[in-house]
C-alpha cells in the first residue's frame, strides 16, 4: 500500500490528493497513467486523427470516401470482437482467416440453395471449426496458440481443396448485401453495428460475459467457484468462428467473389491489432467492445491517412507497426507498475 | 562453529567489527502526506536474531525497504557497520551485506539447486560455467548450513520449505552480514520451519545478524532473542523476546490493553458450539493414489472440526477431495444424508459444500475483477434471469455481505488486487457464503493477514458454526487449531492417527500426536542454544508433483 502511493508522489509532485491518508486503494483513478492510457489512448488516436484528416485530406467528409471507410473495416470490426472475446479469456484465435476462407469456398458450393442457404452454410462452417478450436483448448487442454495455428493452417488447405479456383458469385442476395443500404447506411455497417451492440450486450449483461471475464482473470479461482469453465471456453471460440465467418460472408458479398487462397490472409493479425490496440489486455479478464471498434477504426484510418497522402501501403504496414508497439507498451508498463507496488 | 559461512571466493568472511551490525536512529518516512514510519530506532546485534512484529500497516514492510535501498528515509540516520550508509537500490545494500529473503520464494524454479544459489556469481572456467566447481561448492554450502538437499536437482521440483532454504544459503552465499527474513514461513509446515530456524541459529552463531518477521507468534519465542513492536510507525517496544509475555505482545501490536486481551484470550474463538446429534457432514473411505488412504471425518451441525497434521499428511487434499476438485478412486461423502458424487465442483457446491482454498492469489480472488463481481462470482446462474445479471440483486447481496464481514474497500468497484490480504479474505469468505453453504471447508483461513483482520476472520468462524454450518478447518497454527476447533483430526501420511476432543484437546497433547512419537518441543519454549542448529531436522526433497501442502 504504501509503496503504491510513493509511486503517486513520484510520479505527479503535485500536493498530494484529498484523499483520506492510509487508503492508497483510490489511487488507481487518480491520475491519468499508463492504465487510463491503455483504455482511452485508442479514442484519443482516433480523435486526432480524424482532426488531422479533416484538415489535410481533401474530401475526407464526403460521403462516398465515408461509406468506403466504413464499408471496408465492418467486417474487420466483426472478426475482432470474436478476437476481443477469445483474448478476454486468456487466449488467441489465429484461426479466424482461414475461418473466411473456408467460409468463402463454401458458398459457391450452396449458392443454388439460396442467399440464406449459402450464408448458413458458410455459417456453419465456422461454428464447426470454432468448436474443434474450443475443444482441443478447454477439454484437451492444448495452448490456444498452437491448437488454432494448426487449424489456421489446415483450414486454408481444405479451403483451397473445397473451395478451388476464384469464382465469381452472381447473386442478387449477395449483390444486396455487398453494395446495397438500408436508409443510406450499408448493409454490411449495418451488420457489423448490430455485432457490436450485440456482443456488448453479451459481455457487459449476461453471466457468460461475467464469467468468460473471471476465467481470463484467474481460471482455477473460476473453476473452483463453480464455474462452467470448458463450457464457456468452447462457446466463445464458436461464437469467434461465427463471427469470423460472418466477415467471410459480408467480404464475399462484397467482392461478389469467392477466393479462398486470398481472402481473410492475415485478417488474424489484423484482429488481434485492434483489440490490443483497443485496450483489452492480452493477458485476459477484460473484453473492451467499443475499444476494439475504435481500435479497427483506428488502424483503418491510418491507412487510409496514410495512402490519401501518397504514402505507400508498405509504409502504412510500418506505421501500424508502431502503434501495436506502443500499445502493449501501455499494457506492460501497467502491469509492471502494478507489480511493483505489490 | 568453525567454518566460515561464506564462499565467495578471494572475499574474507566478513569484516570484524566490534558493536551493532545496523543502528537505526530517528528515520522517518512519509508517502504523499502519510506517516508510515515516525522516528523509528533499530539496533541489530551481531549474532542476534531480531524479531519485527506488527500488524500490516504498522510499518514493518517500509522500515525493511528503507533498509534495503527500496525507498530512501525522509530523515534519520541508518548506519552500517558503523558507517552511515543510504543505498540506492536493492543490490547495493546486497552488495553492502544486507541480504533479504522474502515470503514469496526469488528463485529460477526450473534452475537447480546450485545454479540458484550462484545465479549471476558463478564459478567459471575458460570462459565457461564450471559446473563441476558449481555443483561441489554449492553442495559443501548447503552441508554446512544442516540442509538435506541434491543441489542438482530442479528448484520447482522441491516442496516450499527447501526452496526458501535455498534462498537462504544464497543469502548466505553472498557473504551477508544481516539477513532479513521476511515472513519466511508462511508457507512452511512446522517441519520445515524447525528446519530453517537451525539454519537461521547457524547462522546467527556465525555473528550473522538476523531480522526475522513472522505472523506466527510462536515461532518469534523459538527462534527470537530480541524484538521491536512496530504500531503506527512507531517502535513501541524493544526488549528481550523471553521477557515478553504473549498477551502482552498482543496488546502492544494492537494498542490496547493487557487485560482486555487477557480477558478475550490471543485467538477471537469462543467457547464450544452447540452442536445437533447427527452429522451433517460425513465423509469415509477417501482414497486419492499416493495422497489419501481411507480418509473419514463427520462434522455435526454447528460444530467445527479441526483437521491437523504436517507438510504431506494430507489436510489440503481431503478438503478438495470433499470439495470435488481431487480425482479419487474412492470417496463417500454425504451431506445431510444425501451422497454427493465425487469429482464434480458443481455438485459439491449445489449440495451446499464450500471450500475455502488455501491459496488465496492463485485459487481465490480474480484481482482485476471488482469486489463485487469477486464476491457473486460463484452465484452469478441465480443473480440472472434468462443469462441476464440483474445488477440490483448482485448489489443488494454485495451490500449485505460488505455489512456483515465489515470488507473495508471504497466501494463495491474497487478491485480485488488493491485490497488487503485481510480485506480479500473476507471478500472470499462472503463469496461462498452467498452461495448459501450447509458445510465450510476452511483451508487456513487466517493465513497472511493482520492480527486484526484474523480476529474478525476467527470470530465468524465461530459465529458460522453458531448459525449450524458445519465447519471443517485446517491451519498450521496451533493455538487456532486448539482454541477454534471443537475436535481435531490428525491426519499422518494421508490417513486418518489421531483425534482429540474435550479435555485432551490442548497444544501439549495436539503436539504430541502431531509428532508422532518424537518427545514433544514446546514451540513456545526458550531458544535453544546456538549448538542445536546443527541438530535441526532435515527436510527431503519431495517428488515433483508431491510438493502440495498438508
């Protein structure tokens, strides 16, 4: 306790807080510091960078250059609030690309089925390889890195195998929900707003939201009280791979194309980015939704900063670089702060 | 004692000099605006071993930083070897000669024993680490200071006891003058301690001097031959440890009167309960493989029941055998009349068992996780309607149980982490009381937290049993086991030796079965003499995996 406040008076000289003396436990909210930055410093970003776009980016406020903002990063924000969730409990989804890719070579498959036929199957697919992921880590007990590394890779395969050649998907459902709106706002915003609002819900109201926090935050605490630990675990890597095929949907619909070799590559790091970026720890017991959308916000508009300003894509790529390092460098800093104090 | 106690090489063991190994005189130090140390004297004598005690909050852990180069004092005068010294940093004042071994063990456990003692120091040979130099070093080391232990072998394969002698012959190792122990043994069995106190009386006959803190006021009296109480900052007392009585070191740590604490006794535990006839626990025939061999106990309603025994009898494990959380090939537990199926947390806990684990960090509390939701975690399916928490349901629980174990904490939202040990043990107790429990299995409840918070922690175990729970508790305190319990079972080498009740149940007796035979040493009896170190048991290196506790 008392060293914890000696890193208050370190740190900020200012007279100390009205605070009454002995109770150090009001510290944390006092000042803004690496925590308040790791939760807030992505809106902040944000902010500045629309400031910024505003006044350099000629047309940046129109409405077309907007709705391709949003348009391309929903169903990015879709795969990373599956991402924040599996983070939140300690763990990782490196699967969540070839969930798309999967997702995308199977709708050609069943479009004859319908729009909705060929979306539930590719669905499916993704609740399917979400539970083989979600299985292997909570009842096998496999380190959630390496179990969805090797179904990131063994699903693009049979993507490629299924899925074959890019074809072209003439739809008029998918033509819909690739470039078709409902009031001027696209169906694929639309999605990903309702995903957002939704998984919000889930994690900030619902006991399963409470209790995937406290298995990310002390897993055998968790499992001694009672919890349903496996149960939660293999549920939020389904809902992760439900979620990531339904990006895998709205791409496809996008791009009225199918291309499973291609499309979802690297979308994995792309996720973890945003919801690192977001504020959610990677070490677990927190999910951070409106972070995660701000972080993918984030990391879109910077490229699209960036590419308006004639700066190459690979440029870009280096600068994001940069903000994910600042970002765990919020996080580490937090945690060893913390333990110092301990 | 006619070995020099230090081995590094090309360094004389130490400095003769005549007069206190540290003089402490008037320091003084604040944290934005709050006095944590007032005016605090200290003299450490060499040879002497110097009991710290205090309630958490008295200034122990500040008084240890400044010593050691954490903090710098606002003013006073610490001096070493005679000389004013003001370290900047931990590894200055271990370079000085001021070594500290904390509770919670500094050590590589996946390094062996040698590599940990001459971690950063070791002998080299072309360039290279000479582990046969390593190895033998380390080995005469460890042979010198009475500890039985392969020092090939892999720190974390060894049970507590010997890790925390291992960062003892470190210290050693580092040619120190003063060691600091801070709370060394908070972790160990009684066994284990005896052990580490000879080693700690070798090293004092070497004119080591030693601070030693401890929570367990027994072992200040077996190991201690000076003490200073810390209260407020404030050295209240300094003095011979044999002329303290014990009533009187309470009151001093807890400012109040002799006769009060007299009247109350050291523990908050009352008389016996009033108990029901039938067993409302019932457990028999527990068999874990290498763990528990046909382990029974019953507990009544209102009714505690102690559950004693050493490292590796055992106590630990037929708790979480009853609890559900232990695999077992066989097991019998009832409650109420009702067989519960073995092997399943959910079912133990729906037929109404909770367990209060040992291991408050790693089994108890999700410190990022607020007071609150720490305290409904394990009710949270009956505070939802649908999978929707109702927020004003968890409050008015949270509210209730914050009343009722008086949790000090600003608010329901402030994290668990920021809490004291006391405070989130109370935040634990609240957590299975809200899940309505008919038996309460408690795993050294009053484990590391202050005098205070052990009283109230004491008394509501009374009050449960009051109330008709059936309690069953284990602790590696005597006096706790004794006075709270209303009968014990001894547990040795994972079956049931022994039980006491009524008129046998006191330390003396409690002792004697613990130690099976061995004439009984009274933990509260005199120091014994500089000589006996050599005499101290040897712990052995438990098997991986077997290092759970008792």
């Amino acid at each position: 306790m008392a060293e914890h406040t000696a890193t208050a008076a370190g740190t900020a000289p200012a007279p100390p807080p009205a605070a009454p003396p002995g109770e150090a436990a009001t510290t944390s909210r006092r000042r803004p510091d690496g925590e308040w930055f790791r939760r807030n410093g992505v809106y902040l970003g944000l902010v500045a960078l629309v400031l910024v776009n505003l006044a350099i980016t000629p047309n940046f406020a129109s409405t077309g250059s907007l709705r391709l903002q949003m348009v391309q990063v929903a169903p990015i924000i879709v795969v990373s609030l599956g991402m924040a969730m599996v983070i939140g409990t300690g763990g990782i989804d490196l699967s969540v690309g070839a969930v798309m890719a999967m997702t995308a070579a199977v709708i050609p498959l069943y479009i004859g089925y319908g729009t909705l036929g060929a979306i539930a199957v590719g669905l499916i697919a993704g609740v399917l390889s979400g539970a083989l992921a979600g299985s292997v880590v909570a009842r096998i007990g496999v380190q959630p890195i390496i179990a969805t590394l090797a179904i990131m890779v063994g699903l693009r395969g049979l993507a490629n195998i299924v899925g074959g050649q890019i074809k072209s998907i003439r739809d008029p459902g998918f033509r819909e929900l690739g470039s078709g709106d409902l009031f001027g706002v696209p169906w694929v915003v639309l999605v990903a707003i309702v995903v957002a609002v939704l998984v919000w819900v889930l994690m900030s109201r619902t006991t399963f939201g409470r209790q995937l926090m406290a298995i990310g935050g002390n897993a055998r605490a968790s499992q001694l009280a009672g919890l349903p630990v496996k149960r939660v675990l293999t549920t939020v890597y389904v809902l992760s791979g439900l979620l990531a095929a339904l990006a895998g949907v709205l791409l496809v619909g996008r791009n009225q194309a199918s291309d499973p070799a291609t499309l979802g590559r690297l979308v994995e790091l792309t996720a973890i980015t945003a919801v690192v970026v977001g504020g959610t720890p990677l070490t677990g017991g927190q999910v951070r939704v409106l972070g995660t959308v701000a972080g993918a916000l984030l990391m879109q508009l910077i490229t699209y900063t960036l590419v308006a300003q004639d700066i190459t894509n690979s440029v870009a790529q280096m600068v994001q670089a940069v903000i994910v390092v600042l970002a765990v460098y919020a996080q580490v800093g937090t945690r060893k702060r913390r333990r110092s104090r301990a | 004692m006619s070995h020099p106690l230090t081995t590094t090489p090309g360094r004389p063991p130490g400095r003769p000099h005549d007069g206190p190994l540290l003089t402490v005189s008037g320091v003084t130090k604040s944290f934005a605006g709050v006095h944590a140390l007032r005016g605090v004297d200290f003299t450490l004598e060499p040879g002497s071993v110097h009991a710290l005690v205090g309630e958490n909050g008295a200034g122990k852990s500040t008084f240890i930083k400044v010593l050691t180069g954490v903090h710098a004092a606002d003013a006073g005068e610490v001096r070493f070897l005679g000389d004013p010294v003001a370290f900047s940093r931990p590894a200055d004042a271990q370079d000085a000669g001021i070594s500290t071994i904390y509770q919670e063990i500094n050590l590589v456990p996946l390094l062996t024993v040698a590599q940990n003692i001459y971690l950063g120091r070791e002998p080299r040979r072309f360039g290279l680490v000479d582990t046969r130099a390593l190895n033998r070093q380390a080995a005469e080391l460890v042979q010198r200071l009475g500890i039985e232990v392969d020092v090939r072998a892999e720190l974390g394969s060894l049970g507590l006891g010997v890790q925390q002698m291992v960062a003892l012959a470190r210290a050693v190792s580092i040619d120190a003058r003063v060691v600091i122990m801070d709370e060394p043994t908070s972790s160990l069995e009684v066994r284990e301690v005896e052990t580490l106190f000879g080693v700690a009386r070798t090293l004092a006959a070497s004119g080591v001097g030693l601070v030693f803190v401890s929570h367990r006021l027994d072992e200040l009296w077996a190991l201690c031959d000076t003490v200073t109480v810390l209260r407020d900052g404030r050295a209240v007392h300094t003095g011979p440890m044999a002329d303290l009585e014990r009533v009187k070191l309470v009151a001093l740590m807890l400012g109040r009167e002799v006769s009060d604490v007299r009247a109350e006794g050291t523990t908050d535990f009352g008389a016996s309960h009033a108990q029901g006839d039938a067993p409302l626990l019932s457990v028999s025939g527990v068999d874990v493989p290498n763990r528990l061999r046909g382990v029974g106990l019953t507990a009544r309603p209102g009714e505690v029941v102690g559950l004693g025994g050493l490292l590796g009898s055992g106590r630990s494990e037929t708790l979480k055998a009853i609890y559900g959380d232990l695999t077992t090939t066989a097991a019998d537990v009832e409650v109420g009349g009702t067989k519960v199926k073995a092997g399943s947390v959910s079912r133990s806990l729906r037929a109404g068992i909770a367990l209060l684990s040992e291991d408050r960090k790693a089994e108890g509390i999700v410190p990022d996780m607020s007071v609150r939701d720490n305290i409904a975690l394990a009710v949270l399916p009956k505070m939802a309607r649908g999978g929707m928490v109702s927020d004003a349901r968890i409050d008015a629980l949270v509210d209730t149980f914050m009343r009722r174990l008086q949790i000090k904490a600003s608010s329901p939202r402030q994290k668990v982490r920021e809490l004291s040990g006391g405070n989130q043990q109370k935040v634990l107790i609240a957590r299975w009381l809200a899940t309505e429990p008919r038996v309460f299995l408690l795993d050294e409840p009053t484990r590391g937290i202050d005098v205070g918070a052990k009283r109230e922690v004491q008394g509501l175990i009374d009050e449960l049993a009051d109330q008709g729970l059936a309690v069953v508790l284990v602790s590696s305190e005597m006096d706790e086991l004794v006075e709270g319990s209303d009968r014990v079972v001894v547990l040795h080498d994972g079956a049931v030796s022994g039980e006491l009740d009524g008129d046998r149940l006191t330390s003396a007796e409690l002792l004697r079965v613990l130690a099976g035979g061995i004439p009984d040493e009274h933990p509260t009896g005199p120091p014994p003499g500089p000589g006996t170190g050599a005499n101290a048991v040897g712990t052995h290196p438990t098997t991986p995996g077997g290092d759970h506790r008792g």
